[in-house]
C-alpha cells in the first residue's frame, strides 16, 4: 500500500514511487532540483563544463578559476548521494557527453 499526505487539499501518494527512488517528497524533490539547477547554473557562470556523462556527471573547471568552484561545491554541500538527480538535470538542458 502506497502512503499518501494530505497537504493544501492535495494527495501526494501518486508521488510515492518517486519518494522511493530518490528518498524525498515531492515538494522536497522540487526543491532539491531548483538547488541542482542554481548550482548548474552557477558553475555555468564561471566558464565551467558541466556534463552528464554516463550515470554521473563531469565539471571541468576554466584555468584560474578552481578555487571559486570549489567554493560553489562546499556550498552546495554534499552531492553524491544526488548523482543521479544532476544527471537528470544535465541531460535535460543537453549537457550530455554519450559514451
């Protein structure tokens, strides 16, 4: 049986087999990828690539400019447990290297 919660006369059991897959609700998911796409948005900025690449994702930092990216990562704080949700992300925007 699929839970359901009741928020602002809404039913969010149809939302379950997402909350399964990535471990969040579906307002906390919206949430999750409007930080995923500020933070691509941002390496973007500073002349970073920024690719999907397989199951995982490639930044590849301009010359210069490492510690400013490293500064955007630790902001964002930890991201391997989001792979694939970048990814998804990625490949929505066409940032995307097949192999």
């Amino acid at each position: 049986m699929r839970e359901t919660r009741k928020e602002a006369g809404h039913t969010f059991g149809e939302w379950a087999p997402l909350r399964d897959i990535y471990g969040m609700m579906m307002d906390e998911l919206a949430e999750t990828w409007n930080a995923i796409d500020a933070l691509i948005d941002d390496l973007l900025a500073t002349g970073c690539e920024v690719v999907a690449v397989g199951r995982g994702y490639c930044i590849t930092p301009p010359d210069g400019m490492e510690a400013t990216v490293k500064a955007l990562l630790d902001r964002f704080g930890p991201r391997a447990h989001l792979m694939p949700a970048i990814n998804q992300r990625l490949r929505l925007r066409g940032l995307v290297v097949e192999i």
